[in-house]
C-alpha cells in the first residue's frame, strides 16, 4: 500500500504536539506511473513517427521545405541540399530570403506571399538564375507557416527549348524550300504546309486547313492527279506533273514528288512540288537558241567543228572547215583529230589536250595540215557546251597564215633591229672606253706635266717679280681645274671604278658628284656587297642610272632623290624617286622615243 504522510506542529498548554494525517495514495501512484509510462511511450512514438516522416521526406525525389509564418526555415530535406548546394542543416532557424536574397521579388517570392496571406494552395514554374534552377513549386499553407514541395524542371525546360527550336528550325526550312511543301492524311486533311504553298495558290491558312489536295488543280486533271495521290498509298512514292491553280484561276505549271510516310499511327503524304515554269521557258528558249546556233554553225565564215567529250572524236563541221582543210563531209567527220596538227606539234597536242568540261578556251596558235599536205596557221579558240543532250566541245579554228607569217618575218626584223643596236651600244662603249682612256692618259699626262713646268717656274722667279708668279699661280689653279675636268669627262665616258671596284662603288661616285654639281640631295640603298654581272649589263644599267639622274636634274626641279637597287633570284632593279614636279604623259612630244621606246 501507498501512503502520503503530513505532519502538522503545534503548540498547547506550553507544550508541543504533532498532528499527523496519513493518506492511501495507492491508486493515484498507481495512475501516475501509468501516466509517465504512457508519456514515455507516446514519446517514442512521436520520435519514431518523426524519424519515418523524415525519412519519407527525405527519400522523396522532389525537395521538401517547411517555413514559419516568418518565412523561417523548420525543415529542409536532403533533396533541397542537392539542388541548392547547401546543408539543409545550416538553413534551419534562417529566413529564406536571406539563405536566397536574389529571390527576393521572383515569381516564388510573390507565390510564397500569395499562399500565406490568402491561406490557399498555389503553384508556380520560376527559374532562378543564380543557380540556373528551373523550379515548379506546390505551395501548402496553414496558420503556423508554409510546406512547400519544389520539383527540379530544368531537364524538361531545356528539352522543350530544344525541341522549339528544333520546331523552329523545321518551320523555317519547310518555309525556305523553295518550291511548295504539303503533308496531309489519307482523307485528304492538310497538317502541314509552307508558306510558299499559300502564296502559290493564294489561299490563306485557315482556307487551307478545310480544303481537299483535289481543290487546287483544274477540273481537266483532279482525276489524274487523284490516281497519283493514291498510287503513294499504295506504293509508297510517286510523282505527277499538273497545274497549281491560284484562286484567281492562274495556273503555276508543277512537277510533284511525294512519298509515304506514317505520322500518329496514320499514312500520310509529304509531298514537294517545283515550279516548272522557267524550265518550260526555258526549253523553249533552247529550241530556239539550238535552231539559231545550227544557223550560225553552219553559215558562219570561219572553220568550225565539234568534238564529243570525253571521246574527242569529230561529230560535226561547217561548210568552212571543209573548203580550209580541202576534206570532203564524210573524210572529215572519220578524221583523227591529230591529223590535223603539224607532226612537229604532236607531242605538244599530246600534253595540252584536256577532255574536261571547261567552258571557253583560248588554245593559241596552232599549225595545221591540209589535206594536200599545205602547213596552214590556225587561232584556235574552244567552247565547251551541250549540243543534243552530249557534252561536245566546238572548236573555232581562224586561218591566220599571212598575218602569223608576216608577224614572224617582223620578229625577225625587231630581232635584227635588236642585235644592231646591241651591237652599236657595244661599239660606242668601247669608243668611250678608248676616248675616255686617250683623255686620262695622254692629255692627262700632258697636263701634268704642264702642271710640273708651271711649278718649276715659280719656284725659279725671285719674290721681286710679284705679278709673273701671281700670274703662275693663277695659271696652277686653271692646269688643276683643268685636270679635275678631264678627269670628270673621262669618268663619265667610261668611268674607270666600274673596271676597277664594281657597279655598285661607280654608282656611287656618280651619285656624289651629281649632288656636289646639281644641289639635290641623294640617298641611296646599295647591295652590301659588289654584284657579279656581265660587262654590258653593268655597263647598260650604270647609263641607265647615269641617265636617270641627269633628267633629273634637269627637268625634275627636284630637292631630293632616293635610289635603290635591289636584286632577286631572277631579277635586277633599279628604282629612283624624286620630289619634282613630273611630267603629262598626254602632252609628252610624239617625235621623241621616250621612256617607252625599246629597241
């Protein structure tokens, strides 16, 4: 048994008592044990229901939030972790706009406000860019706050982009093809068609969509175009070639192409149809361009005929090929093409020979035979074209004997010319060379030795006879100018440096005498070392160079001038600029060689 004691003090007659009052507790123990196991079992149970709604919510594939009505974090599942990057554990006891403060006026932001403040469910589709999270969120409300599931999207958002785009990408290429494109089911019920099959028959689309395929043609070809349509069904492909008729009743002339194709279960046809209109022109326009071209082949002047390609066998000739070579039709048309050509030039006919389709060729001048054995010079010049549905290659052979003949014989006089005047150049070299050398030497010598008399002279008058020795050393300063002269005459006949130290050292006292002589200023760019050329082309270019500089200074009123002379693999070339004032090549004198006459 269970009892509760209670004791009481007091005091009577100056003495102490105690009142005592004893109690039996034994069925409230009784109901408090019970009390405190049930507890501790409904602890147990709440932890273990907890820990398998956690559980739960863990294991479900979308994240799981739960918020205050402080927007505070309560609870926050693993998949929210792996979506956001951060331990749901650090976001407990935290607002959500400040864990997200750049969600702060999103969509999710006014759907969160929404669902709180009207107590009703709410969902939302949002991308948050910070984590490029496309999210479609369920929002549950209560009194105490928000529980909100939140379903990762972004795969699907980026699929459906794609395949808009791939929507798009279709749209725009059945749009750009260039004739008419149609899709449509066995009842003759459009899905699909281009723009330009609008425009071509001038139906709009929702015209389009309630009309038949059998509705845009002419009543004289639904039948026919009816048994093409069904001959798709049946085998799968085919074509046809009809007249798209336009609402106002013109008719587009057009090739069809269809085949069969299954779309949501169902056969349906895909059809393209092409404009044939140029093409119907256009095999007009070469009816008539091939009558007029077998008028101007046959009646045209000059020689001509046509090769197959790739065989190169002759298939036709005109009247003219036939008089230039003396053959008659059937002898030329059973002719190798090589007997035509000199046998000197076969070798040459072996290499230049291209059977390739190429247009129009220039081939040059050729020698030909006749059929009497006669060498005759032909200009040939070949097109590449299509004569009866074949590659063929008309060939135009002009007869041109006398003018190549007389144009050799010419050669050879400017060949003549040539040599003359190389040799000229050659003869007056050395006649400078010679002058230049009779100068240096002998009136040099004579000079100097003047110049040595004048000297002894003056060393022999005594100071008294002032003016004789004045006179003297005025006569000394003339024989020493006179002597620079002559050295300067003979240098510019033929100046001894070119012999002795190379073009390029010659060139270079040219250029220093011309600057101390005509006050222009010279620079210049020279080869490092000497260049290892011919007497007669250093000769001619040092002339050349000499030449130059004198028109310069005498025409060109010039302050500078830049020469440089460079040399390549295969080539010399002197270049010289000038700051003058130039010349009008229009009003430069007729008579005159010039800059442009060669020899």
């Amino acid at each position: 048994m269970d009892i509760a004691i209670r004791i009481s003090p007091f005091d009577l007659e100056g003495k102490t008592f105690f009142i005592s009052f004893i109690r039996d507790i034994t069925q409230k123990k009784q109901l408090e044990d019970r009390l405190k196991t049930f507890n501790e079992e409904l602890s147990t149970q709440v932890k273990e229901k907890t820990e398998e709604l956690t559980d739960i919510l863990d294991r479900i594939t979308d994240g799981f939030i739960a918020v205050d009505r402080d927007f505070v974090y309560t609870y926050a599942n693993k998949k929210i972790g792996e979506l956001t990057g951060i331990d749901p554990k650090e976001m407990i006891g935290r607002r959500v706009w400040d864990v997200f403060p750049d969600a702060v006026g999103s969509e999710t932001f006014k759907a969160f406000k929404k669902a709180m403040h009207t107590q009703t469910f709410v969902s939302n589709t949002d991308h948050f860019q910070p984590l490029n999270l496309w999210q479609e969120n369920h929002i549950y409300p209560s009194s105490r706050g928000l529980s909100v599931f939140i379903r990762d999207i972004s795969e699907k958002m980026r699929t459906e982009k794609e395949m808009d785009k791939v929507r798009s990408m279709a749209d725009t290429l059945i749009d750009s093809l260039p004739g008419v494109f149609y899709f449509y089911d066995q009842n003759g019920t459009f899905i699909r068609w281009n723009r330009q099959f609008e425009i071509v028959t001038g139906y709009s689309g929702e015209e389009i969509a309630k009309m038949h395929p059998s509705q845009f043609f002419a009543d004289d070809q639904q039948e026919y175009i009816a048994d093409r349509i069904q001959g798709v069904f049946e085998k799968g492909a085919n074509d046809a070639e009809a007249d798209l008729v336009h609402r106002d009743g013109t008719r587009t002339p057009h090739f069809f192409k269809a085949t069969l194709v299954m779309y949501d279960g169902k056969p349906c046809l895909l059809g393209t149809g092409i404009d044939m209109t140029e093409k119907r022109q256009a095999e007009e326009f070469l009816k008539m361009s091939e009558l007029k071209y077998r008028l101007l082949f046959s009646a045209n002047p000059l020689a001509m005929w046509m090769l197959s390609l790739p065989e190169y066998k002759i298939i036709e000739a005109n009247d003219s090929a036939l008089k230039q070579y003396g053959y008659e039709r059937e002898e030329f048309l059973d002719l190798d093409v090589a007997k035509l050509y000199s046998t000197e030039d076969l070798e040459k006919l072996k290499e230049q020979t291209n059977i390739s389709f190429r247009g129009i060729h220039y081939a040059g001048v050729w020698r030909h035979m006749r059929k009497d054995g006669n060498v005759i010079y032909v200009n040939i010049v070949t097109h590449d074209t299509w004569y009866e549905g074949r590659a063929v290659r008309l060939v135009l052979g002009n007869e041109i004997t006398e003018q190549y003949l007389a144009e050799e014989r010419l050669k050879e006089s400017y060949s003549s010319i040539k040599r003359l005047t190389e040799h000229l150049n050659s003869i007056r070299e050395q006649e400078r060379l010679h002058i230049a050398r009779e100068i240096h030497d002998e009136l040099g010598q004579l000079l100097t030795v003047l110049k040595m008399d004048v000297s002894w002279l003056n060393r022999k008058l005594k100071s008294e006879e002032g003016p004789i020795k004045d006179k003297l050393t005025d006569l000394s300063a003339l024989l020493d100018t006179t002597v620079r002269t002559v050295r300067r005459i003979s240098s510019e006949l033929r100046p001894s440096l070119i012999d002795d130290l190379g073009l390029v050292a010659a060139m270079e006292w040219h250029m220093d005498e011309f600057s101390k002589r005509s006050g222009v200023i010279c620079s210049a760019e020279f080869p490092d070392t000497e260049l290892i050329l011919s007497d007669s082309v250093k000769i001619g270019l040092y002339r050349i160079f000499q030449e130059s500089l004198t028109n310069v200074g005498r025409h060109a009123e010039a302050k500078n001038a830049h020469i440089v002379l460079r040399k390549t693999q295969n080539q010399l070339i002197l270049t010289i600029q000038d700051d003058g004032i130039g010349f009008d090549e229009t009003k430069r004198n007729k008579k005159d060689f010039g800059i442009d006459w060669c020899p």
